[in-house]
C-alpha cells in the first residue's frame, strides 16, 4: 500500500498498480487500474457498515477485503469483523468495544462513541474527534490571511508542490507533496516554510516523507510566475492552530 497520511492512494499486486480513490475524509471509495478502469467501489453507512460492494473478477476470488480500511485511521480485521483503530477497535455498529483511553478528553459524544458526526469528523487513533477537510480549510485560511498582512499577499505562496532543479515533481513512494505555504523576501528568496494543522494532528508521516522528497532533490517549488524558488535551506515549520 502506498499511503498519503493515513489515507491509502496505490495499492499494488503482482505487480499490477491500482490507484485509490477517498472521500473528504479520506475514506476509500474506488479503486482503478493502470488502463483507468474501475475495479473496486464501495459505499458505507453512517456507522462505517459496508452498504455495497462491487469487485472485479480481475481481481480473483480472495474473500478478504481489496481495500481493507474503513474510516481513515482505521483496518479492517476480516476474521474478528472489528476495525482496528490504532489505541482500541471500533465495531461498525457505530462504537468502540472498550473505553477512550483518554476519557472525556477525546471529546467523543461518549466514552464508546466514534465521533460527533461522521460526515465530517474523524478519529484516526482511537483518542479524540477532530474535523477534517472543513477545518483544515479553515485552519489554512486563518494562518493565509495572518502571513499576507505580515509580509504582503504577493510574497506568500500557498500549496506548492515540490520540484527538482529542472521542475519535475519528486515523489515518494509513488506520491508528492504539497506545502501550505512558502514566504519570500523581496527579491524572491523564500524565508520560511510553513505546515498548518491542528493542536493535536500527528505529523510525523507527512515530515518523514517530505525529507525523503528533499533528499531525493525536491528542494523547489514555482513562484506566481512560474519561477523555480530554491527552498533547500529553508525547514518546514508546523503551525498549529485550534
């Protein structure tokens, strides 16, 4: 599997590539081949059930899931038919089987229950409810709005994807990667580097992985008028935001 995150992208088997496709929550929901062509799709209820399935024949008669994760965070376990969610399993009835380990800290509408309301909001540990795409929009656009009146809407750079010296994107593990935002001075050198997230998201993996695109030359990104901006000696910063 190849993972941006937590969220799983590629998938390949015997040597066959097969691209992944997420909602806004980063829950899988198709599955394509190398010639564009569907061979996974599915659809889950409220609680994480599986609501319909549709598989290939080209993907043979193995009775276990293609895709085996449900809501992001979480593995399916075939044989118990519990999700494993890194800190305790969750049952697709729309609980988990034991207590939140961090008690009411977690913020779930219970100590059993998942999370406030499942077309927003993830629990990717087992811990604490947080909102996905919809606050992180809104985490960028707080922290977009505070660097253009700290140093000018032309001199702030948002989304950029990182490039090698004659502006190939470089990837890792079949994937890229995007920084939020990149600040430069005014002669167009950049000056920092910044990655906005929650107060309690882990990092970790999207870190590791832009410091292995680094190191394999992914130190540039384009400018608004396409320029190469050499940002090799600027780290990324995490910004963290409620």
């Amino acid at each position: 599997m190849v993972f941006e995150g937590f969220v799983p992208t590629a998938k390949l088997v015997n040597g066959k590539a097969y691209s992944i496709i997420s909602d806004h929550l980063g829950t899988p929901i198709l599955a394509i081949d190398s010639d564009g062509m569907e061979v996974w799709n599915r659809q889950l209820d409220i609680y994480g059930r599986v609501k319909r399935k549709i598989k290939a024949s080209s993907l043979g008669d193995d009775v276990r899931p293609f895709i085996p994760f449900l809501y992001q965070g979480q593995y399916y376990d075939f044989e118990t038919k519990l999700a494993y969610n890194r800190f305790r399993y969750y049952s697709p009835t729309g609980a988990y089987i034991s207590q939140d380990p961090i008690g009411l800290a977690g913020g779930n509408p219970t100590l059993y229950g998942y999370v406030k309301d499942s077309n927003w909001w993830v629990d990717v540990f087992g811990l604490d409810c947080i909102k996905n795409k919809q606050e992180g929009l809104r985490r960028e656009d707080t922290l977009r709005r505070i660097l253009e009146e700290i140093h000018g809407k032309d001199r702030v750079l948002t989304e950029r994807t990182l490039l090698d010296a004659n502006g190939n994107k470089v990837t890792h593990r079949g994937t890229g990667r995007r920084i939020d935002f990149i600040i430069l001075d005014d002669k167009g050198n950049a000056i920092k580097s910044y990655e906005v997230t929650s107060k309690t998201s882990n990092k970790v993996p999207q870190i590791t992985k832009e410091n292995a695109i680094r190191a394999n030359g992914g130190t540039f990104v384009k400018d608004k008028n396409g320029n190469l901006v050499d940002i090799s000696n600027v780290p990324t910063q995490i910004i963290r935001i409620r």
